[in-house]
C-alpha cells in the first residue's frame, strides 16, 4: 500500500501539534521507518497483526481491575499495535527534566518530614501540606538521611500545541505502569520488528537492572543474605498484574501483608522454613494502608509494627512512607520558585499553569476565568472526580462555584491543553492512519547516590474522542509502547547510541560472590505454598474430573446394554464423587443423558464439578502469578475460557473434553520441566500426589464395593479412570480381571497411578520437610505396611469369601483418603496457617510466641 493510501485520513488538525506530519505534511525523519512497516500491515486493513496483539495479550494474561460493572471485574489490557516515537534528542531533554524533578521531590519530601524549613518560610502553603490525609503525621522524622527517599518516580507529561512538553501529574506513592511499559514492548516490539530494528529503539533493560540493582545495593548495607521483598495488596488490587510481573522480571519475592510479620522491631517474611528477615520493601500499595497501628485502623492490608520497625532503621521502605503527600497537584504551583531555591536552576519541563484556590489572589483567577480551566482536588484521597468546567452545564457549573468558595484550599485548577496528536488506526477494519489526542507516563529510578536514571521510553495512553482533554485510563481508549528513536545523524555517528546500561548502573553492581553462586535456596513465602499445594491439588482434580467425563462420553452414544450398564455405573461414581449432580440414571439415546453430560462439563452446580475446580486452580495459579512460565499461565487460562463454553453435541462435548484432557497434561508437564526445584515446587508436587491417592482411593473404593457381576462390568473402567489401561495391557495382554485389576492399582510399586506408588511418593517429598506432631506420618506408616503385607493370596484360596477380602480392601482406601485429609491438616497447620521459628540465620528465641 502507498503512503498516500495509509494516510489519506491523516490531516494536520489546526491548534495540535502533529507528532507523525511536519507543518509542511511530510512524515518526520524518526517516524519514517515505521510508517514503511505499516504500509505493508495495512493491506489487510490491520485486522491480522491486531489479531496478533490481541492473542499475545491473552497468551501473557495482561489484565487489570476497571470495576466494572458490565464486562466483569478483570478487564483485558488494551494495547494499540502502533507506537509512539520520540527522537533520541528530544529525550534526552525530557530525561533531564524528569530526573531534576524527582531530585526536588525528593528534597521537599525529606523536609516536610523533618525540618519543614519550607514550610516555615512559607515556601510551600503550610495548609496545603499539613491539611491533607495524604500527610502521614507518625513518619515525621522517619525517614532515612543516607538514602533517597523517593526511589521510584513517574510523571505524565504532555505535548503542547506549541510543540513544548508540559507535566500533568506526579506519581510518588508507588510503581504504577512500570511493569505494563516492560509488557507492551515485549508485546509490539516483535511485531513491529523490521521497523524496531531500522529505528535503532533504546531498551527499557537498563532500568530494570537499575531498580533491581539499587534495592540489592541498600539490602546489602543490612545484612549478608539480604531480603527484598515486593509488597502488593493482593489479587484483588486493579494492578495486581503488574505486581506478579515486576516480581518476576525483578526476582524479588511477592508478597501480602498477611506474608509478613513484626517482631522485635525487624520485619520478616513467613517463609515455609520459618521466619526470615526482611531488609527492603518495595512498596506496591499506598502509603497509609501499611501499618494498621500507626496510620490507618481501618486498613486490612498492612503489617501492624511496620512503620517502628522503619522507625528503628531496621527496613528501608522504597517508596518512602508518607511520599503520596507529593502527588497533590497543588503543589505544581511552586515548584518553579523552589528548583530556583534548592537547586539553583530553573525547572526544565514546566507544569501544567496550576492556582491553588487555597490562595486569595489564586482564588479570584479562577472563579474570573472558570469556564477556561481545569478543576481538580487539591489532596490526594479526595473521592471528587478532575472535570473541564466548559463541558458542564450552567447548572453543574454553577455547584461547582459555589463548593470552591465554600472550601477553596480543596481545589485546584490547571489551564486547558490543546493536546498533541498521535497516529494510530482509524477504525476497526480501517486500513489508513487517524490522529489522537494522548499522554505519555516516564518513569525514573534512585540510584545510591542521589541521582535518577529515567526509562528510554515509557507507557503512553491514547484516548480516540479528539474533543478530549483529560484522558484517564478508564476512558475508552488504549495504551502504547513509546519508542526513543535514534535515526538522526549524530545517532548514526555514534553520538547517542543509548545502548547498554548508564556507567553510573554499571557502578551499582557488585561482581557475584562464590557463596551467592552456588546459593540453594530460594525464599518462598507460606502463602505461595499454600498456593502451590492446592494448585497441586486442583490441577490433578481437574484431570482425574475430565477423565470420568471422557468414560461417560465415550459411553452414552453406544447401544450396548453393556455400555448403558457401564453408563449407570459411572454416573453414579460421579455422584458419589459430587462431580456431577444426583439424578435419574442416565441411559443412551434419551436426550436427558446428553443434556446430564453437558452440563457436567459446563455447569458448577456439583460442588467438585469441572467448572469449580478449574476455577479454583485458576484462583490460585493468579494468586501465585510470579512463579509460572508464560506457557504454564496461557494453560491456565486456556482451561478456565474453555469450560466457559457450552457445548451443543456428543462429538462437540467429547472434542471438547479431549481438549481439555490435553490442557491437563501440559499443566502437568510445565510443573516437571519448567518450574524450578524449591520449596515451593515440592508442595506443589506433594499437593498433585496427595490428590491421586485420593482420588484412587475414592474410585477402587466404589469398584470393591460393587456386587461381583457390576464388579465384572466396571474392571476396565477402573482401569480407565486411574489411567493404567496401558500399564495393565502391556503387562498382562489380556482382558482385565479382578484380581490383575486390583494389583495393579492398588499394590504395583511401578504403575505411577496405584496406592501403593503414591504412598511412597509421599513418603519422598517428606523427606523435604519435617512434620512436627499430628497423625499423618502415622497413617503413611501404617498404611504402607497393610499395602506391603496383604496377601492377595486370599482371592485364590478355597473357601474364602471374596467379598470379605474386597471390605478389607475398601478398608485401605479409607484409610488413603483418611491420610489425604490428615496429612492436609497437618501441612497446613504448620507451614501454611503458622511461621513460629525463624530461619537459621536469624535465630531468636520465639518459643512462647505464636505467629499471627
């Protein structure tokens, strides 16, 4: 397609400044390269590269939580193929800019919290300060003087129509967009490789490193083995998504408030080898719901003793507590009088033109010029919502007036911006360029030494309504990967290369040690095992559940009184088993078993249906995000879209049922080949054999139980169901009989699916832990010793009742399931409910102490 064709929608719009065309109509020099790869997407009008985004965006299982009342409460991430590009030089001036705000931020934040000579010499408005929740009264004097205090800054920041950056909003509590930034790229990139490669992108990399590294650095001034932790508020928070990415990318462990515990003035992580010191926390979540004690009672995520333990310079907080009081936009007002004073130059990038209505002469601008301006809350934790005042009606606006006069140190306002313009597509199935108003979010990151590193790039957001003026990421809309370009001329002499991390990065690291190489043991909190385990559980769950549902598909559609005998026997196995609902006995051709069988598959009114239990492990796989491969997830995933969908048909449900058996053996394999072999590992192994056993028991327990003619008709469908029909035919070569089938699934030391086998798998992953006191280990010893002891003899010796030594047998699987549910309650009392020791490198005396 020519350029002309892709952009003869793309006009230059009078009073914005066009990002793409120059004020001749000629595309700029840095876009060049990617208006040439798009020209070939558009020749099947976009459709199947955004398909291609659209699947990488399921396949990574980016989301957030828009509390949405409509489409749900987790909303996919929506991400436009089409880049924003930003020339290297440009860049570099809007990295300066960032990085000499985040310096005075920084400034400000130490002295409000400790001298306040700012505020005493009225440098900043005392009540603007002071007056908000967002001031955290209990961490004056708290903070640190041989560190930042603001070790993660972000800014959005807008084009004019003048074509001059200006910042819209500081970010100071936390991480926000980091880690989505990171994802975009991963996602368009590849995509848009050809013109990735001819632009000469920077990479995001070296920020990352730095993050990482920085934390690393301040954790290594507290202890030798030091603990960084990421704290998030739980799946629940509407970015929990980029919380289990960060943690990934930066290998730090993720935790809950409930993961973590105060004692003696440390913090220490509940670890599933008891308790370990905890040197930093990255902070995910805001300021004044981290300590119940001494910031908000109210709060059910902090940790109570948290901000003592600060307090005694026993933990370093990144961000620093009390940082969310930076984000009032009213500070923007003075900002430029205080680079001016603390760091002796001008501000680079200026802010949006701000009044506070808290001041006179500011209050009186505002009310004069209303219809003209932007109104926002002064304070953050205001519930009021920012509103361009000329979009209200006479009515609203007239409200308006009348709350700011009545409490005008609550308000602030912001001139209008006339937004610039970016391309992206016109419409869906459009095969030409449009131009959108956006913004884009730049990030920055401490280094030990005071000074910031900001990303090459960032995360913008479009918003397609062009009459906008404030873009919010819950307006419709979508966010983009930013691209710093380095095709100008002094990028090619090697001026500006951009490549590889700062010099200043390069210092921070530390060569690896001979002890941190060969290091064994990898921290896994008490709740990711908890997790794990019943991950475990619920993924064998499923494919033992999809199992019984294939016997019973592969059976309704067959004449045989045989297969209606077979039919009847396994729907009441499954009955019994909750896996489907009790109901009349099922029997080929009535419509009613087709109808029981779909809704089997499809339907969660069972307590233990494939519906619930697919929704269960994908509970806790979200809940343990960090820890799995991309491919380990996109199964998840897959499983949980799947069992949404009702099936029409017999060949429909059983096409659909051998899908999901596949799903179920890929789970299977990612936990053998791809996960690493900790702690967390072995609870989820022991949590996948705990569920055979069960699940053996439960189905050789039904089979004994049967009058010897149904025993005869049911000896290949045990089979089937404990999957050793082809451990018993390469064994036997012949058809199955009672005895060859109990043995094989009951006593075979080698068929990876008996009791006996799963016994002593069990035993295995013990030998990882040791359990203190309950019955457990008790029943695993005696029921090993009946498996090794029973004389299958029996069944071939005269005049002995077959159905006596059959109740004997029923005996043991009671025994196995009685095991399963001990053993469960034994594990979860001491590694997952409790941390009452502490790790060895950190040993005190906790024992009168009950961990909470």
């Amino acid at each position: 397609m020519r350029q002309d064709a892709l952009l003869n929608q793309y006009l230059n719009h009078a009073g914005h400044y066009n990002e793409l065309l120059d004020q001749h109509g000629a595309v700029r020099p840095h876009w060049v390269p990617l208006v040439r790869q798009l020209e070939g997407f558009a020749e099947n009008s976009f459709q199947e590269h955004i398909d291609l985004v659209a699947e990488r965006l399921r396949s990574f299982g980016l989301s957030y939580n828009a509390y949405s009342e409509v489409e749900g409460l987790y909303q996919p991430w929506r991400l436009s193929l089409v880049p924003v590009a930003v020339e290297q030089d440009e860049w570099a001036t809007i990295a300066g800019a960032i990085a000499q705000r985040a310096k005075l931020l920084d400034y400000i934040l130490s002295d409000i919290y400790g001298e306040q000579q700012l505020l005493s010499n009225s440098d900043i408005p005392a009540t603007l300060v002071l007056g908000q929740k967002g001031y955290l009264w209990p961490c004056q004097y708290l903070l640190p003087s041989d560190t930042p205090k603001l070790h993660l800054y972000a800014a959005d920041i807008a084009r004019c129509a003048d074509g001059r950056w200006k910042l819209i909003a500081d970010y100071t509590q936390d991480c926000r967009g980091a880690g989505f930034a990171l994802q975009n790229r991963q996602i368009v990139a590849p995509l848009l490789a050809e013109a990735f490669s001819a632009s000469h992108v920077r990479h995001q990399t070296a920020f990352y490193e730095t993050l990482q590294q920085t934390l690393k650095h301040y954790a290594a001034n507290r202890a030798d083995n030091p603990i960084v932790v990421l704290l998030s508020p739980g799946p629940e928070h509407d970015l929990y998504f980029e919380h289990a990415y960060l943690s990934s990318q930066l290998g730090f462990p993720l935790v809950e408030s409930a993961d973590l515990t105060v004692r003696d003035d440390f913090l220490y992580m509940k670890t599933l080898r008891g308790l370990r010191k905890v040197h930093v926390v990255l902070r995910c979540m805001n300021d004044r719901e981290c300590d119940p004690m001494e910031l908000d009672a109210g709060s059910m995520l902090g940790v109570p003793g948290l901000v003592h333990a600060i307090r005694q310079g026993n933990l370093i907080m990144a961000n620093a507590l009390g940082s969310g009081v930076l984000e009032s936009p009213g500070l923007q007002a003075y900002l430029p009088g205080l680079c001016s004073k603390v760091l002796g130059e001008p501000l680079k990038m200026p802010s949006v033109q701000t009044w506070w209505c808290g001041d006179a002469g500011s209050l009186d601008y505002v009310l004069a010029h209303l219809n003209d301006l932007v109104i926002k809350p002064a304070f953050t934790g205001m519930r009021q919502d920012t509103v361009l005042v000329g979009a209200l009606s006479q009515k609203e606006q007239q409200s308006l007036r009348e709350s700011i006069e009545a409490q005008p140190q609550a308000y602030v306002a912001h001139e209008a911006l006339d937004l610039a313009l970016t391309p992206d597509i016109a419409d869906a199935g459009s095969a030409s360029l449009d131009a959108y108003p956006y913004l884009v979010r730049v990030f920055a990151v401490a280094r030990p030494d005071g000074t910031y590193a900001v990303m090459p790039g960032g995360i913008a957001h479009v918003g397609y309504d062009r009459s906008q003026t404030l873009i919010s990421r819950r307006n419709q809309g979508a966010s983009k990967d930013v691209w710093v370009t380095q095709v100008s001329l002094s990028a090619k002499k090697g001026l500006s290369n951009g490549e590889g991390p700062d010099p200043a990065d390069a210092q921070i690291a530390s060569d690896l040690s001979l002890e941190d190489l060969l290091a064994s043991h990898v921290d896994v909190s008490a709740r990711v095992g908890d997790n794990l385990f019943w991950m475990g559980r619920y993924g064998a769950r499923c494919e033992h559940v999809v199992r019984c549902l294939q016997l019973l598909a592969g059976l309704v559609g067959n004449d045989t009184q045989i297969d209606q005998q077979k039919v009847a026997l396994v729907h009441k196995l499954c009955e019994q088993m909750f896996i489907m609902q009790a109901g009349p006995a099922v029997h080929h051709p009535t419509q009613g078993a087709l109808d029981l069988l779909r809704a089997a598959v499809s339907q969660s009114d069972a307590v233990e249906s494939l519906v619930n239990n697919v929704y269960r492990l994908y509970f806790c796989g979200w809940n343990v995000k960090e820890r799995l491969s991309q491919d380990n997830w996109l199964v998840i995933s897959k499983m949980r879209n799947s069992v949404a969908v009702m099936p029409r048909s017999l060949p429909a449900v059983q096409s659909h049922l051998d899908n999901l058996a596949l799903m179920c053996a890929s789970l299977g394999g990612f936990v053998h080949e791809q996960m690493t072999r900790d702690d967390g590992w072995s609870f989820l192994e022991l949590g996948r054999v705990v569920e055979r056993l069960r699940h053996a028991g439960q189905v050789m327990a039904y089979f004994l139980q049967l009058p010897s003619a149904e025993q005869k008709i049911f000896e290949g469908s045990a089979l089937r169901l404990l999957n050793s029909v082809v451990t018993y035919r390469a064994r036997y070569r012949r058809e199955p009989e009672l005895l060859s089938v109990i043995y094989i699934t009951l006593f075979d030391p080698t068929n990876p699916h008996s009791l006996k086998y799963q016994c002593e798998k069990i035993r295995s992953r013990l030998n990882d832990f040791e359990l203190n006191g309950g019955q457990s280990v008790a029943l695993l010893d005696t029921l090993g010793e009946q498996l090794q002891s029973f004389d299958l003899g029996q069944f071939v010796a005269p005049q002995v009742d077959h159905r006596l030594v059959c109740e004997r047998l029923v005996g043991l699987c009671e025994l196995a399931q009685k095991l399963v549910d001990t053993l469960t309650r034994d594990i979860s009392r001491q590694y997952f409910l409790l941390a009452d020791h502490y790790h060895d490198n950190d040993v005190v005396d906790v024992r009168n102490e009950v961990a909470s």
